[in-house]
C-alpha cells in the first residue's frame, strides 16, 4: 500500500552526504593544456580514491534497486512526470529501491514514486557551477565531485535502467549503461525507454544506420526495450531481473 509523503516524512529523515566541492579540480585538469597544475595528480588518484569509497560505504544498503534517467527540465504538469513517478512507485512495490540524480524533473518524480510505495528513494547529485538542488523526496543524498564516480554508483548498486525523455545527459547516461554491457563490464540489465513515440525517431536511425550496416550486432540492439505505461516497463524489468535470478 502506498505511504503518504506526510508519513514518510515524519518515518524518515533525509540523510545528506556532500562528497563533492566547487568542481574547481575537474575544471583544471579538463582546461590543462601542458601547464602546470595545481593539484597533482597523486592528490587527485587519493581524492577520487576517498570519494569512491565513501560512495560505496554510503551506498552499500542497497540491495536492489532500479536507476531512472530523464529530464531535469521537466514540469510536474507534464505526462511523463505522471509516468516516471507511477512506474517508480510500481517499482518500489514489487522490492526495488529507486536511484535517481537526485535533483528536478523526471529523478524528482522518480523519488517521489518510490516515497509514494514506501521504497527507499536515493539521490546522486552532483556538484556543478549552477547547484542543481536535492529534490524533497530522498532518503538517502549523497553528493558527488565527480561525474565518473558518480556514474560507478548508478552503475554499481542498479538491477535496471528506466529512461525517461530527457536531454544530453540523458543519453550520455543510457548509451553508457548499453556500450558496458555490450563490453561485457556490467550483466545485461534491463533498460527500458519510456514512450516509445518519443525515442522512435533515435531509434529508428540506430537500426537503419547501425544496426543496418553492421556497425552493432542484433544482441546489441536487443539490449534496448521500448514501452508506453508503467505496467509495460514493470514487467520487462521483473522478467529480465528474474532471468538473472535477482528476484
């Protein structure tokens, strides 16, 4: 049964993890054109080393969850609010926790979704220039200094990826997750676009130009699942996790 966002509340309070910073490191290694920098690179293996690590310690908890990637752009008004947050809360009923970004848009309604099911809601934010702020449905948010390791935790604790319509970070998040198990990094997961309309176009083009001359094999194009409703997404996912006997 869903629990009231008033009573989650009131159960629940927020545990906040800031593991990032100005973003200051990132920007000079980035920026380094054979000057000298001013943090050297022994100093940045044991930062990022101390960020991996508590990221894992923060994050150990979780045994099974689903990511969502979509839209930080997104209104509450818009349909695909409404089906992230009912396909999360769909989720967070049948056992899974829910990582998102941690900020607006689609991870809010994603976090929200599992708030509405009781399931423990996770945010990974990231430190940026602009902050982007920790949405009001979190559990557990950790923020992180570094994309990369950022990356490693959604990869690391998710039995499944959900998209949701979103822009470039969307996209770099999704093809990610398919070249690591295309390279047999990561298991075959399932990850499942939302509303096949939206990403049709995309994938239209992948088949004919990739997948059409040879450039992906038909096991790779198999690795995407399309579906309009939350109960569509929900069922692909039960079943691909049950083939890898996680539920």
């Amino acid at each position: 049964m869903a629990v009231s966002d008033e009573r989650r509340r009131s159960q629940h309070e927020v545990e906040h993890i800031d593991l990032g910073g100005s973003g200051e490191i990132d920007r000079e290694l980035l920026d380094w054109a054979g000057s000298h920098l001013a943090v050297g690179d022994p100093a940045r293996v044991k930062r990022i080393q101390g960020e991996v690590e508590a990221g894992f310690a923060s994050m150990g908890q979780i045994e099974r969850a689903v990511a969502f990637f979509g839209s930080a752009r997104t209104a509450e008004s818009d349909p695909h609010y409404a089906l992230a947050r009912e396909t999360s809360r769909l989720l967070g009923e049948s056992g899974f926790s829910i990582i998102t970004g941690g900020g607006p848009g689609i991870m809010e309604a994603a976090n929200r979704g599992a708030r509405d099911a009781g399931a423990l809601s996770v945010g990974c934010n990231i430190a940026l220039p602009h902050e982007q702020q920790p949405n009001s449905y979190l559990d557990l948010s950790i923020t992180f200094e570094h994309f990369y390791v950022r990356k490693l935790m959604f990869v690391r604790y998710s039995s499944g990826f959900v998209i949701v319509p979103g822009g470039l970070g969307t996209l770099d998040e999704m093809f990610e997750a398919l070249v690591l198990m295309q390279t047999r990094k990561i298991r075959h997961f399932p990850v499942v676009l939302l509303d096949r309309a939206f990403w049709e176009g995309m994938l239209g083009w992948v088949e004919e130009r990739l997948l059409g001359t040879g450039l992906i094999s038909t096991e790779d194009w198999q690795l995407i699942h399309l579906a309009d409703t939350p109960e569509e997404a929900v069922s692909m996912i039960l079943e691909e996790t049950a083939k890898n006997n996680e539920v």
